[in-house]
C-alpha cells in the first residue's frame, strides 16, 4: 500500500518561506513535493495535513522528484539539488529499488588541527569546503555577518534559525534568506537516500523535532502495534504506516524506549528520538 492522498488536492500558489524552518514536518513534505493543506481557521502557517501524490507509482522503478529512473540509469547531476549526492544511480535488487551514490569525503571533517588556525571557506553549491583562510590577520580582514547571536567570517557556512536554509558569508549578505546568491534551501536527499523506505511507508526519524532531517526511518515488523489515541485536532486526514492507517493523535509502538511514534502531521507517522532519556 502506497501513500496516496484521499483527499482533494488543493493549490497553493505561494507557500510561506518560513514554514519549512518553522513547522513540524513541514520540511520533509515540501521536498518531496507535497501541498500543504493550511488550517481551516487560518490560526497559523503550519500545516494541519498534506497531499502527496503517488510517490511511487511502479515499484519497480527509482523516483526522484516524479521522474521515474530503471535500474543502472543515472540521475543527472544538474538535477540533484544535494550538493554532497553525487553520481547517483538507480539499483534495483530483489525488487527493491534504491539509489546509490559515490561517496564523498570532507577533507575538513577529518583535519581538526588545521581549522585550529584556519577557517574553511564555501561556496552555496558545494558540499565540501572550496577553500581556506589561514593566519590571524588575514582571517581578521575578512567581511563578517552577524546572524543570531554569532559571528561569521565571509566564506563560512551557516544555517539561520527558524529556516531551512545553507547561506554563506558574504559582503553582500543583508539578513535575508531569499538571495539564491548566498543562500539556498538545505535539501536532505529523501528520495535519494531513503528509496526503499518511503516505498515501504516507514516513518522518519527525527531529532528532538521535525524541522530537521531525519537521522533514519522505523518500519513496520512483526511485532509493531498501533495504539489508538485522541484526535484532539479533529484532522480529517490519515496517516499510513505499512499496511496500517493512523488517525492523528494514534502511536505506533517501537521497540527503541527513547523513540516515540505517532500521526501528527498526515500522511507519514513521525518518530522522534531524544538524545538523552530514561530507558
């Protein structure tokens, strides 16, 4: 069973820059190209519900973005909007279609002893640093922008609150995320990295919220078990995890004790991970 929307697709022709740093979910969706559907009291931008369409329609095929990709046919790079996915390529193996791409390494995850003494240097569509500014003074000449509450130095990378978005340090920066020059939006690879998973209708895994990305997905087994709870929202739309169809406020139980899974935000169930709890 795929997710397929049951309700009435409705279009938005502007959605609220904001919303996908600022709503639960509403981050994940959008990049998989979902419409928001807005609350009926239009008490705030976050979303009750949204429809997705078939996201996977044939399930022997890859998708990325709608584009149905066979096995062994590659995604052009100029369409993959996550600058650390590369050279990828559809693998469908006992059925099961995944996408696999070349690793890349970071040369500055690795070298701590140089940041000591220099600070790494991007530009808005690479993955890895493009270059370096070392030595006291010529880091002290560098243009800088002042973005909640930190310092940057021009060149350096960093993700401002309440958006989902990577900028760059640049003179040019006046505090708006809007400038595709200096900033663009943070894309998680989804459909790239997790194939297999959204195929499966397993739920992602989050961090503290949903405004991230995920770190996983759970899936159904044989011992997952929906446990029935209160729609205090009274959202008309569902959502579906395996086989299974969830109304909002119903959990899935989990084996891992710091992760708690529910219908919050249709039509995934999400999972949210605590990083320090009581076992």
């Amino acid at each position: 069973m795929k997710v397929v929307a049951s309700f009435l697709l409705i279009m938005i022709t502007a959605v609220n820059t904001d919303m996908a740093g600022e709503c639960d979910m509403a981050g994940f969706y959008l990049e998989l190209g979902c419409t928001p559907i807005p609350k009926a009291d239009n008490s705030s931008i976050c979303p009750d519900a949204f429809t997705c369409l078939d996201l996977h329609p044939d399930p022997a095929m890859c998708y990325y973005r709608g584009v149905p990709y066979g096995d062994r046919s590659a995604i052009p790079q100029n369409l993959v909007q996550n600058p650390c996915s590369q050279a990828c390529s559809c693998r469908v193996s006992n059925g099961e279609p995944q996408f696999e791409c070349a690793a890349v390494d970071c040369v500055e995850t690795f070298d701590s002893d140089m940041q000591q003494d220099c600070i790494s240097t991007f530009e808005i569509d690479s993955c890895c640093s493009t270059g370096t500014v070392c030595g006291k003074d010529a880091i002290a000449k560098l243009k800088t922008c002042d973005v909640d509450g930190r310092t940057y130095k021009e060149g350096e990378i960093f993700e401002p609150k309440n958006t989902r978005k990577t900028c760059i340090c640049t003179s040019d920066w006046d505090g708006t995320v809007e400038n595709g020059a200096y900033c663009r939006d943070i894309n998680c690879g989804l459909e790239i990295h997790y194939q297999d998973k959204i195929l499966e209708n397993c739920a992602p895994i989050f961090i503290g919220n949903g405004l991230t990305c995920p770190i996983g997905f759970e899936c159904p087994t044989a011992t997952s078990k929906v446990i029935r709870g209160l729609n205090l929202r009274v959202v008309g739309s569902q959502c579906v995890f395996g086989n299974s169809t969830l109304s909002v406020g119903d959990e899935i139980s989990v084996e891992e004790k710091c992760t708690k899974c529910v219908c919050n935000v249709p039509p995934f169930v999400s999972c949210t991970r605590q990083n320090t709890c009581d076992e």
